[in-house]
C-alpha cells in the first residue's frame, strides 16, 4: 500500500507564488509590520507584530537566495546562515 501526502500539505512543503511579485509583496508587508509596532507600549503588540513581520518575511525568502540574503537585516533573521 502507497501512501502519499493529501494536497494541502504538499502545498505547505512547497509554496509558490500566488502572483508575479508576491515574494516581495510580502517582504515589504513583514517589514511594515514589524516597523508599525517595534515602539507600540504594549508588549503584546511588540510581540505580535515581530512575529507576523517574522512570518511574512520568512514567506517572501523561502527558495529565493536574494531574499534570504535581505531577511537578515530583520530583527529576526540575524541570525540566519546560508
């Protein structure tokens, strides 16, 4: 008996673009997201917007080696290694 991944995660393991320019789309977005809320008084904001900004940016770099290059000035991906 073969088994094989239902689709849903197939498109999880290998996202491609949903339009020409997303990558960057959502570059931009996660940096906007992270600078809106990096002096926000609520610590929870803070919190939510470095993780959607970390998200949205870590869609935008997944295959593409000039964008892996760029996460790394976000303040997460300083710590990123390629």
């Amino acid at each position: 008996m073969k088994t094989s991944k239902p689709e849903a995660v197939k498109r999880y393991d290998n996202p491609r673009p949903l339009f020409p320019g997303e990558p960057w789309v959502a570059f931009i977005g996660g940096v906007a997201a992270w600078l809106a809320t990096r002096k926000h008084p609520s610590l929870a904001m803070r919190t939510l917007g470095t993780f959607v900004g970390a998200a949205l940016v870590a869609r935008a770099a997944h295959g593409r080696k000039n964008l892996s290059n760029v996460m790394r000035w976000t303040p997460i991906g300083g710590g990123i290694r390629r």
